[in-house]
C-alpha cells in the first residue's frame, strides 16, 4: 500500500492552495541591504525561505520595499510560486543580512 504524503494548506492572495511536505531542492543565498535585491527566477511550485535578520519580502516581478510583507528574523516560512516566473525581492528592516531561498519538489 502506497504512502500518501501529508499536506498543508496555506492562504495566499485570499485562495486557498494545499501543497504536499516536499523535498529540498536547490537553494539560492540573496544578499540583504538598504536596496532592493532579486533572487535568480524560482523553478519550483514552492519556496521555503527564512532570514537571519529582520527584512521585508515581495513576491513575482515587483521590487521589495519596507510596505512588503514583514519576514521576522530565523522564521521559517514556505510560500507557493510560479514555476518560471515568480522572483523574491528582498530589502532590509534595518540591517544588512542574508535570505535563503530553498525551492520545493
């Protein structure tokens, strides 16, 4: 008998999406500073991001400012993407840093 894998549900943009526990694949390190910097263009369906200092995020072609969402330091948090398409922007709370980016298969 086949194993099915648990899964977790998130909301993004007011949807509901349910993605499986998935593998770490490929993992993107993208500095931090005072301005706005882009990870490589993500080739999974979900990331698994975490920093280890206080900074904002956006998500898709638009760069980060300090109104994008607010990435705590050392929190650990998965997101689903476009495969192909989508980039993370990141800029800094108030300190230098860096963010990882983990793509999920």
């Amino acid at each position: 008998m086949a194993l099915t894998p648990p899964k977790v549900t998130r909301d993004r943009d007011g949807s509901q999406q349910t993605l499986p526990l998935l593998r770490h694949g490929t993992t993107h390190l993208v500095n931090i500073s005072a301005a706005a910097v882009d990870s490589p263009t993500l080739n999974s369906d979900a990331v698994r991001v975490v920093s280890n200092v206080d900074c904002h995020v956006a998500f898709g072609a638009g760069a980060a400012s300090v109104g994008s969402a607010f990435l705590p330091a050392n929190v650990v948090e998965d997101y689903p993407v476009r495969n192909g398409a989508d980039i993370i922007s990141v800029i800094r709370d108030s300190t230098d840093g860096y963010l990882y980016v983990t793509e999920l298969s």
